[in-house]
C-alpha cells in the first residue's frame, strides 16, 4: 500500500493519517536495544552513540520526537527498550543520569542464546563458559510475557504496539498514517517498507498464502522491492496469543569474540554462529498483515557502520537527518 505522492500524503493518505491523530493514546513504543556498537567502534549500547555534529545521541533524537507527539496530541507515550545483559547495565545508567528524558520507560531483557562453533559444536569462551548472544529481535515475543510487559500495556488500555530498531535515526514512531491503516484495515500486523535500491542486502517483503512475510534478498524468486526497515505494529491482542509459539533459530555467521590466557580475542573473520530469532518468523500467526511503502528520505537511514565504511554511517545519518529538519513534517502537510 502507498498513500505518497513523492514525499507527501496522498487523499487517502491525509484520511488515514486525520484518523490515526485520533487513536494516537492507544499505541506505544517498543524500541529494539539488544545490540552492542562494535561495527561503530563503541563498546557502549547502540542508543548510547552520540551523532556528530547532533551532540546528541540516538535515544536522544527518538525520545525528542516522542516528546514532540506528546505535546503535539496532549498524550502520554509509553515508551519500553528491550535490551539484553550485554546493554542492559549501560543503558539503564545513561538513562538514570538524565531522568529518562522526562519519558515513561520500561527496560527489560530478551534471553541469550549460545554460540555455536564452525564445527557446529557449541563455542568456548572460556575453560568454564560458553560464548552467548542475545537471541535476535524475534526473542521479543517471549519477552514480553516472560517480564509481564503486556499485562502492563493492558493496564495502560494500549491496543497496538509500534516496535522498531534504535540504530534508524529517522524512525517515525507512533506515525498517524499507520496508525490509521491499522484501525481502518484492523490488522494485526503492519509494517513499513522502503524501495530496496539495487546494491542493498536487505529482507524483502513478498506474499505467501495471502499473508506478507520476509525473505532474504537471494532467497525470493520474486522480484520484490518492498525492503524491511524492521519497522512493524502489532495488536496488543495478538502479542498475547504467541505466548507459548517457539520458532527454530536462524544460524548468523559472525565475529564472536572469546577469551584465552585471560585477554579478549576479536577475531578478524567469522569464526562462529550466533543462533538468532527473527521477528518476521511469527508473521504467520496472524490473521491479517499489510506492508505501507514509505519514503526511504522521510523515514530510513539506520547506523549500522563507522565512518570507515561506505554508507549507513554516522557521516550520512547526520546527513540525512538534518535533511528532514530542514523540511520539518513535510509529509504531514
């Protein structure tokens, strides 16, 4: 579904969007924190890294928005992180020595999983340990219920849950237009894609049996141009259903660093596979799902890299940002 017209809504769009202002109270935000910034050089949580040139750091830049909405529509957001042992500490104190941005938020932990050797056999990190790794964004259907976070959402009357990763620094949390198409379509999924452009290794969104679901780009026999930005809303009602659902885990090759003669070892190749869970593999149990094209220059730029790298970098994530502010709600008008 598109309701653009180059970078503006459409008829349809603006009638969602008028209609999604309304429900605005009954959605809140789950942001995806689990992982570390070590492609970024850091050591520290993803959300953590300050922007150059912004002085601001992404938790900073998400939370000025939520802010925002909340000004905007006179509503209190509910703002959750869901974080992982190796993220949880760090955040959790950056947080505290800033009085949580003058937000409602909830930390909790997705589980870990081990690691697995090139031989399949479950990797060392130590003489008396295991390397582990937090279970990918899929574990957190488990962690919802497993910390009773749903049962808070419920007291808070949330009807839909906006999840999304925190390294997207122009995510467009709680946006009216999707908001709109999920009580006008009444959707237990919907997400938000962008045009994969040629060169990018992404997911992409394809239909199976009437439902979306996503493949990896070297997997669709289709020719699809819907690339998952891991941006999705879920009602409330059917997080709740997938209390009891596991799904098998995904093998990551990966640069798993491990412990010998008491140093740390960073290995420069892959030398493992982490066991990950993904959130697209429960897009099967729903009853009804949609995907909204959206402009990649209104709502994706995700720091993945450092400055080293080409691309999905600090360098054109500040780019790209001041680009919007200089153009400030230009797909609202």
């Amino acid at each position: 579904m598109d309701f653009y017209k180059g970078d503006r809504l459409n008829e349809e769009g603006r009638r969602l969007y008028n209609m999604g202002e309304v429900h605005i109270r009954k959605v809140c935000v789950v942001f995806l924190c689990g992982g570390q910034g070590t492609r970024l050089g850091s050591d520290k949580p993803k959300g953590c890294f300050i922007l150059p040139k912004l002085n601001m750091c992404l938790f900073e830049v998400h939370f000025q928005k939520i802010r925002e909405l909340q000004r905007k529509y006179n509503a209190k957001i509910k703002v959750f992180l869901m974080t992982s042992t190796f993220t949880y500490d760090d955040t959790k104190k950056f947080l505290d020595e800033r009085d949580n941005f003058d937000l409602d938020i909830t930390l909790f932990n997705q589980d870990n999983v081990e690691c697995l050797n090139l031989e399949m056999k479950l990797m060392k990190y130590d003489e008396n340990s295991t390397c582990k790794s937090p279970n990918g964004n899929g574990g957190l259907f488990k962690a919802l219920h497993q910390y009773h976070i749903i049962d808070k959402m419920k007291e808070c009357d949330i009807e839909y849950v906006n999840v999304v990763s925190v390294d997207n620094v122009l995510v467009n949390v709680c946006d009216p237009l999707a908001i709109g198409v999920l009580y006008d379509k009444n959707l237990d999924i919907l997400s938000k894609a962008v045009i994969k452009a040629d060169d990018e290794s992404v997911g992409v969104f394809v239909r199976e049996n009437g439902q979306y679901v996503v493949k990896e780009y070297f997997e669709s026999k289709e020719s699809s141009k819907l690339a998952n930005i891991c941006h999705h809303y879920f009602r409330l009602d059917f997080l709740e259903n997938l209390k009891n659902v596991d799904e098998a885990y995904h093998l990551s090759k990966k640069k798993i660093p491990y412990c010998r003669n008491g140093s740390i070892i960073k290995p420069d190749k892959p030398n493992g596979y982490k066991q990950e869970l993904f959130i697209f593999d429960f897009f099967k149990y729903a009853n009804g799902n949609e995907v909204i094209l959206v402009p990649r220059l209104l709502e994706f730029s995700p720091l993945k890299n450092s400055d080293k790298d080409k691309g999905s970098n600090p360098t054109t994530c500040v780019s790209d940002y001041l680009k919007i502010k200089s153009t400030a709600n230009i797909h609202f008008k």
